[in-house]
C-alpha cells in the first residue's frame, strides 16, 4: 500500500510568548522570555514563583461566560487556538466531508486546576459530596478533543493522547500515520496544558524539577548554561491542521510544510530521569529519521527537548552526537524553552511549529540566557545562542521526552511538489 | 418579588448565562433556558448552597421551572 503525503496547511498558537501565530513566531525570532511573577494563585510560600504564563489572555474574549465556566483552562486555550488553525487553514463544515475530518488532541496532564478547586471544595465540607456535576467533564484530558469537534461539526476520529511532556509529538504522529493510511482527509492535531496552579507549582517544586531562581525570572530557563538549574514552567497551546496532500492541493490549501517522518520510543530506565547516555533520545532520532527515509545530513535545525535541567540537556546532547556524528557541529541547535518556558503537554507542538516556521522562514530562533559555558558539552556545536541565525532550513527535527521514559520525534521538511 | 426569588432568579442568570427577563416564573429550565441535565443538578446543588439546605432526588426531579423552585425554596429554605 502507498503512503500517502501529509502536508501542514493551518496552525494555531497560544503561548507564553505570543497569542496566535504571528506574534509567537515575532517573539521567538527576537528572544522574548515569557517569565514572569505567577499571578495566577499566591506562590508566595512556594520555593518557585515564577512561571511562563499567558499574558493578556481573556478567555471572555473568545467563550461566552457559561462556557469558560464549565470548560477548565487547558481546553480553553485548546478551543481558542484551535479556532485559530481552522480559520487558517480556510476549513469549514461546509467544505470538507467532516466524516473524514478527525481530532488528536494531547494533553500531559488534563484538568488539573479543576481536580485540585473542588478536592480542596470538598475537603472543606464536613464530608458531604457536593461536587460539580461539570467537575468529570471539565477535567478528564480527552474533553479538549471532544470540545473542539463539538464546535467544528468534525466527526472523524477523535481521541486524546498522553506521554507527559511527550504528549503533543505523539499526538501530530498518531494524527500523521492516521493520515497516511488514508483514514482522514484532515486531522486537527497538538495539545494544551495550563497547570499553573498550587498542585501543579508544588508538585513539580517537590521533585526539585523547576528552577528556583526567583531574583530573575527572565534568565531562568537557560538550557546548556553551566548554571541552569530546572526548568520553568509553562502553558498555553498549539494545533496544527494535518491534511493529506492530494486533498490540500485539490482546495488550493496554503502549505506550510511537509511532514516527513516520526518516531516513538522508549527509555525503560526511570520514572523521570532521563536515560545517562541518551539512548531512548537516540534512538527516537534515528527511528523517525528512517521513517522520513532521511539522513543526519538532510537536517538543518534541531529543535531540542532542552529543559534546562542539568541531566536532561547532558543526555539529549550526547545522543545528538551519537546520532549525528561529524553532522552535529553544521545543524543549528536550539531550545526554545528558554523562551517559552516548558509547555509539558504542549510543548511538543508548540515546538513542532517553531521547527515548521523555521523551515518557512530559514531563520533559526535562538536559545537566551546564554551567560556561561557547559564544559560537558562540545564547544562545536552551534546551540543558536542569544540571536535567531539564518540558514537555508530544507528539514527540521523536534525532540520531546516525557516523564515515564517516553520520546517522541517529529521531522518536517520543505514542501516540494 | 420575595428575597428568595430574587436570590434564586440570580443563581438560574449566573449559571445558565441567561439574560434576567427570560427567567420568568413560567420559564422550563430545559425547554425555555437551555439547561441540559448537568445544568439542572448544579442548579439544585447551587439552591441547596445559597438556602442551606438539602433537596433529596425525588423532590429535585419534580422543579422543573423557576417558579416551582420560587415556591420549593419559600416553604423549605432554612434562611
């Protein structure tokens, strides 16, 4: 059986650093950090008290008052950006069979600002439940797909996908592979997250994965700075409309790029510490770059999972090596969450649009905070320190890994017809 | 208007995102406001809050309009 092609034809973005397309890209070229003081609950007591927040972000701008009641953060901004890549992509139910228009929608976590508002509701009763009959449906991680099919009329295969940090990469590969085996003409695919919350701060605080760099917010997230110490938390959300290429062309769709290949693996080693040698990260890489039929030479941008934790940034850098070899030191490297902070669920999409911006543009956004070298890593390679550089992109590669070992790779290329 | 059914047309406004002059006393939660089943079990949760008290199943499923739940409210709310 012939695969077919998928082609990128709408997106959609929500983020720290910008709120739709435009501006996040705008940001990502000038190195704009997303840091902030967190103003959404009181982090005073709290060993981390800074996020990557969205800014002026109004979901009455965009729900009726009833549904931003009834619908948690996270699938607000997954509503809202989703409302972006379809006005984008110019479809409507109207001129697509929305039978075949599907939705894979990520998410890391899910509602978890709703678990942790009526748990805390409860737990201050005296022991009558009285709980939100929304409370299950306002929560539960799949709801932001059902939300944007139920706005759109799109009634191809909806589901959620979960793999931590992981997440929004598995979601544009099932929505990938779904695509090319002809089981959809359009698949709506990324992810959200919005867990800026006192469960969300405090259980990563817990684990020691955030920075705690609370005299200066803004240089906190410096992947492969000697002294970075974890990474910054952030929110917000991307989607991507997917869309089989004989069908984009007949609609005369704008296309962005064309996604080449995609690989999942796992680490089988820790619940969240990476594997030392980057050998799940490795091995991802050289998986989707089969899957494109590409070589370490065909990729010109590598867009790192790069948290700024200190073995997490070690371990992707050493598998970068072993995948790329003498290739290692011409690709342009950088980590975008030195920007964005870490979006955990969405960050693999709001990533993945970097990469495809990238290719559009052949401009590569840079890593900031730069202040101080790594003597771990090889000072040949090029992280994009400070300054957005420009290169001819013909392919871009985006990590992500999540907790419970899992990585997920997606390459995106030039469309070329 | 009673101070009950003042509190009570501000709740059913409040969670149904409904304008003040649909929420008459003939007005269906259902049929005129738009409330689907989830709605009408936060709204009685929500009545139970305000007048502190507690409406068992068989007695919620029988309020169905703002005026039956004016008139339920006014014979049981404890405030």
């Amino acid at each position: 059986m012939q695969l077919k092609r998928v082609v990128v034809t709408g997106i959609g973005a929500l983020t720290p650093i910008g709120n739709n397309l435009q501006e996040y890209w705008n940001a990502l070229i000038n190195g704009v950090s997303g840091a902030d003081f967190i103003t959404q609950f009181d982090a005073s007591k709290f060993k981390t008290r800074f996020a990557c927040e969205l800014k002026n972000f109004d979901p009455l701008n965009y729900l009726d008052r009833k549904e931003v009641k009834r619908i948690d953060r996270f699938t607000q901004t997954a509503i809202i950006s989703s409302d972006q890549a379809v006005i984008d992509a110019g479809i409507n139910k109207d001129n697509v069979n929305v039978d075949r228009v599907g939705v894979v929608f990520a998410s890391g976590i899910g509602g978890l600002i709703t678990f942790q508002e009526e748990v805390v509701n409860f737990a201050k009763g005296d022991g009558t439940p009285r709980f939100n009959p929304f409370f299950i449906p306002k929560m539960i991680l799949d709801i932001a797909a059902g939300h944007i099919s139920m706005r759109h009329g799109f009634r191809g295969p909806n589901f959620a996908v979960v793999s931590a940090c992981a997440s929004s990469t598995n979601a544009i590969m099932d929505a990938f592979n779904l695509i090319r085996l002809g089981k959809a003409d359009i698949i709506l695919t990324g992810g959200a997250e919005s867990v800026i919350s006192e469960a969300g701060v405090g259980g990563f605080n817990a684990m020691k994965a955030l920075s705690e760099r609370n005299d200066d917010p803004k240089t906190a997230s410096r992947p492969y700075d000697k002294e970075r110490d974890g990474f910054v938390m952030g929110e917000g959300s991307g989607v991507l409309v997917v869309e089989e290429l004989e069908h984009a062309l007949r609609r005369g769709a704008k296309i962005y790029c064309e996604i080449a290949g995609c690989g999942a693996t796992a680490d089988a080693h820790h619940i969240t510490a990476p594997h030392p040698e980057g050998l799940g990260a490795k091995n991802v890489m050289n998986v989707a770059l089969e899957d494109a039929g590409m070589k370490p030479g065909d990729i010109d941008y590598i867009n790192t999972h790069g948290t700024s934790t200190p073995l997490g940034d070690i371990a992707e850098v050493k598998a970068i090596m072993d995948v790329f070899g003498e290739q290692a030191f011409k690709v342009n490297i950088s980590s975008t969450k030195s920007m964005t902070g870490h979006c955990l669920g969405a960050a693999g999409v709001v990533e993945a649009i970097a990469c495809i911006q990238s290719v559009v543009h052949d401009i590569v956004p840079p890593t900031i905070n730069h202040f101080t070298d790594d003597p771990e890593l090889d000072s040949r390679l090029n992280f994009t320190f400070d300054k957005a550089q420009q290169r001819t992109v013909r392919a871009a590669l985006s990590n992500t890994f999540g907790f419970g070992g899992h990585n997920a790779c997606v390459i995106v290329k030039k469309y070329e017809a | 208007m009673s101070d009950i059914a003042t509190r009570v047309k501000k709740i059913i406004v409040d969670k149904l995102g409904v304008e003040e002059a649909e929420v008459t006393n003939e007005a269906s939660f259902t049929n005129d406001l738009g409330a689907d089943s989830l709605d009408t079990v936060e709204l009685i949760m929500e009545f139970e809050k305000e007048f502190n008290i507690s409406i068992p199943d068989e007695q919620a499923e029988t309020i169905t309009t703002v005026g039956q739940a004016v008139a339920y409210l006014e014979e049981h709310a404890k405030v």
